[in-house]
C-alpha cells in the first residue's frame, strides 16, 4: 500500500476522540479501520485508563495498544487556558468529535453539543453514555455490568435453572461503540447534502436493548419472561451443545428439514418420524427429552468424527473452541481477521483485523501501534499553527504549552 492509497472509505475524515476506557475507543477504533485520522485527546499525566489494565508487555497495557492501535495522541486539560486554545484549534480542522463522558460534563467544559454546534456548525458530535442525553436515568453513572444488569441480558444469560450471569464480554461497551460507528458514518453521509453536522446521541442501556433479539419479541408478543437456559436456544431445537464421547460440539438445527438430516447422520432415522420430534413446535416441548436421545447416539464417537460426519451431511455445526484454537481457526487466519502490531515497547503484538471488508480498499496484515501519551504533541501543534515543544516521551510526563 503506497502513501497515496487510501485506507478506506472514511479517508480525509478527521476525528478528535475525547473517549477514554472501552466504548467511545471501540468505535473510533472502527473509524480508525475504515479509513478515518483518529487523534487521541487525553487527560496529561495518566491518559486513558487502559493504559492501566493488564496484560502488560515491558510495563505497556496490551489492552489499550489493541483498542488504541494507529491512532495519535495529546494530552490536553481542557480546564486549562492554553490546551482550551489547542482544543479549539482542532476542533475548526475535525469532522467528528467522539466522547463518552457522563452527561452534562462536556457542558461544564464548555463544549456541550450546542456550544459546539453553534461555533462549527458542520461538525458531527457522537456523546456516548450509559443511558444518554435525555431520560430520568440521564445522570446516573453506568458500567458494562450496570447496563448489562439493567437491560436484562445477565438474565437470561447462565446455566439453566442456575442464577443468572454477566456475558464473558463487555457487550454493552462493544454494542454501543459499534452503534455509534454507524451513527457518524450516517451523519457524514447525511451531511455530503446538508452541510449541517449531527449529535449522535448513543446510549449503552438503549445498545443493549436491541441486542436482545428473541427475548425482547417473545415479552411484548406473549408476556412469556426468558430465563436462563445454558447454551440451548428458547425457542429453537435442537440448537445446543451436546456432549460426544470426549467433548462437546454445537448443533444447529432451525428447521425439520435439517433436524431429518441431522437423524440421519446420527443413524437415529427414526428419531425425525418420531411425533414428540416431528415439527420444530414439538421438539420445543420435548427439548429435554430430545437431548438426551442425541447425547446417547453422540456417545459412540469422539468430537472430531462426528464434526466430520455432521459438515459432510450439511448439518451446521461445530466444536467448541476455546481462545487458544479461536486464534489458530483456519477460517479467521484466511480472513485476515489477526493483525500484527510491530510496537516500539512492547515487540511484536497480534490483535483482532477489520471485520468489514470493502471491495477496493486494502487489508493489511499489520496495523500501526497505539501511542505513546503525548508523541504526536509537536506535529499536532505545527499543523494548527502553534509553535510546539518536543513532545513528551512517556505516558508520566506532565502537560506542556505551546506559543502561540
């Protein structure tokens, strides 16, 4: 790829990321990968608080190089007269500014959406937030545990008839981040025409109601409460993990069509004429029964073999993998969907790639590191005009000024 080629189809797009932890990163990370110049506004002294989480590679966070990679940084107070010089200075030169502070922080700065919108009238403003700009839960503060909490999904997440359990991921963050991505690609698009920039008000709580899919449909159409049910799909059978005889595999099977298949790759015809199993609304009454005549059948031969047995008949399925075979998953591998980072620090690091791919573009197979607090100070302040100091080395450096 030569300077010339763009990155994707966000190239030109200038974004000032005010985010910090895991949601407003996320999605300007997105950005980042569709082609956008991402600058890191951070607070001097500390940065973004994943510069704190482990793991950690000669004393640098893993976490934060893979959620921060190709962006740039500075450290800016915005309760500082000179850095408030800097920051307006950007902001005349940015397409989208991205934060997630709790609401009314931004205003007490100063540069709340109408402040803002009223001095640069075409600049897209993303506020994500827990539960966004307006409503009684407005200035309540919020987790990816409180969300998920709150928007139900620890509820129906566990093993059944066990308490119910937060997902192994912080899908609240990530939901609201991929979310907001969309928002401010659309108001980009929206604005080729208008001219006029949007806020983008993203709330996690609001995220995560949308991700409930089934559960949600099923409370309004029925009044019918999910509950946990382990790996098993509520309404959908079979549709589980099954125990073979040295490890479980999942089986995916939405229609009678498939669950015949499925019988007959098993050896076990008859279990599809059987009438508890006839049609999908049957085998959801007998789910327990049907489970257990699967798992007696899956029992004659290990994982592997019947992995092979199952793809050779069309039955969607798979083993599964723990994190250790995620990364070595042939089809990932092909798809590019593992990057190296080359980091000054830390060596050679491996993160998740892009998952949309886009005719025309390029995708790497390495990206850029995520910055050093600071490094990209002096060519930050050349560009608007000020005079810059030498840029600040290490993430415990303390806040410099410019002349201007």
């Amino acid at each position: 790829m030569t300077e010339a080629t763009p990155r994707g189809p966000l190239a030109g797009v200038r974004v000032l990321d005010l985010s910090r932890v895991l949601a407003g990163p996320y999605c300007t990370t997105q950005l980042y990968e569709l082609g956008a110049e991402v600058l890191k506004v951070e607070q001097p002294g500390h940065g973004d608080d994943t510069r704190a989480f482990p793991p950690f590679l000669n004393g640098e966070s893993v976490y934060f190089a893979s959620i921060n990679r190709g962006k740039r940084s500075i450290a800016l107070d915005l309760r500082v007269e000179n850095d408030r010089k800097v920051f307006d200075a950007l902001l005349a030169k940015a397409d989208v500014l991205v934060e997630n502070f709790r609401p009314g922080v931004m205003e007490k700065l100063g540069y709340g959406w109408e402040a803002v919108h009223a001095r640069h009238p075409s600049l897209i403003y993303a506020a994500i937030s827990g539960f966004g700009q307006t409503g009684p839960y407005r200035d309540l503060p919020a987790y990816d545990l409180v969300v998920q909490a709150l928007g139900g999904m620890i509820s129906i997440n566990g093993p059944e008839g066990g308490p119910p359990v937060r997902l192994g991921i912080s899908l609240a963050d990530l939901g609201a981040g991929l979310f907001a991505a969309l928002g401010v690609v659309s108001a980009l698009f929206e604005r080729k025409t208008s001219g006029v920039g949007r806020l983008v008000d993203i709330s996690m709580l609001d995220c995560q109601t949308l991700l409930l899919e089934s559960a949600l449909v099923r409370q309004f159409a029925s009044g019918d409460t999910q509950k946990p049910t382990g790996s098993r799909h509520p309404v959908i059978t079979p549709f589980d993990v099954f125990q073979t005889q040295d490890a479980p595999i999942a089986i995916a099977c939405a229609n009678d069509r498939l669950f015949a298949t499925l019988a007959q790759a098993l050896g076990h015809p008859e279990l599809a004429a059987d009438e508890r199993f006839a049609s999908l609304f049957a085998r959801f009454g007998y789910h327990v029964e049907l489970k257990a005549a699967l798992e007696k059948a899956l029992a004659a031969k290990p994982a592997a073999a019947w992995i092979a047995t199952l793809q050779a008949a069309g039955v969607p399925c798979a083993p599964v993998q723990d994190m250790a075979a995620v990364v070595n998953d042939p089809q990932l591998v092909a798809r590019n969907m593992f990057v190296e980072v080359d980091d000054p620090e830390m060596g050679k690091l491996k993160m998740s790639g892009n998952a949309v791919k886009i005719s025309g573009y390029p995708d790497p197979t390495t990206r850029p590191p995520a910055p050093n607090l600071d490094e990209a100070r002096a060519d930050v302040l050349t560009e608007i005009g000020a005079t810059p100091e030498s840029p600040r080395d290490r993430v415990r450096d303390g806040p410099r000024n410019p002349v201007w």
